[in-house]
C-alpha cells in the first residue's frame, strides 16, 4: 500500500462506527418491514453475534429450494436486486467446486456436495437482501412489498 492510501484509508477508518451504525438500523428496519408483512412465510438467518453483525446483508429462508428460486426470479424482474443467492452456489459454495475433485486425490470418486449437503440445501432456500448505507424508507418500503407480491405469486 502506498503512503496515500494508507492516509485516505486512515480517514475512511474513522467513519467506520457511523457507517455500521447506519447499517445496522437500515438492517433493522428492512428486517421489521418485512417480517411484519410476510409472518411464517420466511425465517431470517441467526445471528450468533447482533452486536458484531456488519448489517450488511438481510438473509432469510423459504421453505423449497424451488419456491426461493422462484421469489428471486420474481424480485429481479421487479428490479429489486438481491445478493446472488441461491444462485451463487454455483462458484461460492464448496459443495459444487468441482475444480477441487480433479486435484485432490483423497475426493476422487466422491462429491462435496455429500460433504456438504445440509449447507447446500440451506442456501438453496436463501435470499439476502443487501442492505444500503443510503436506503431510506421508501426504498425499504418497495422491497417488503415486491417481496410480499412475489411471495404470492409462488
């Protein structure tokens, strides 16, 4: 890293708890609009540690593989953007990493996704919204309700 960069990385840091913060509430309020509106349909993702989540992401879970593949195509169609799950899978989750059965001789004959099979079908059922650090209401609106549309539609 150049001097430069190093000071303008020293400037960013100190944005760092302000940004998280902003995050952190964005998180909340995406998280409260939608489990208001969608009740059982959808369980969010645990997190271990709430005081150290970055907020950066909303993920929850369907229950079919299918019914999430489904509300994402729909969502995307309604250009709500999403992160790349559940279709990501295919160069994010070791379980379909074929690359790695050619080179590792103790997995010849064998498959990750047997390694890692309760993973995959956990983020087959994902969506995870990212949560912006200028999303405001209106746009934390437009998702919970595109994504109450699509969740009735399949």
């Amino acid at each position: 890293m150049m001097e430069l960069q190093g000071a303008i990385g020293i400037e960013q840091l100190k944005k760092l708890a302000g940004s998280l913060e902003r995050h952190r509430r964005n998180k909340a309020a995406l998280k409260d609009a939608v489990g208001n509106i969608l009740g059982r349909q959808l369980s969010f993702r645990e997190i271990p540690d709430p005081e150290g989540d970055t907020g950066d992401a909303l993920v929850f879970f369907l229950d079919t593989a299918e019914r999430a593949k489904c509300v994402a195509r729909n969502l995307q169609q309604k250009g709500i953007g999403f992160k790349n799950l559940p279709d990501a899978l295919r160069w994010h989750f070791a379980g379909t990493w074929d690359h790695i059965l050619a080179r590792s001789a103790w997995l010849k004959g064998r498959t990750l996704e047997n390694y890692f099979g309760r993973s995959g079908e956990i983020l087959r059922r994902a969506i995870a919204f990212p949560i912006l650090y200028k999303m405001d209401e209106s746009r934390i609106s437009k998702i919970a309700v595109e994504l109450q549309k699509a969740l009735a539609e399949v």
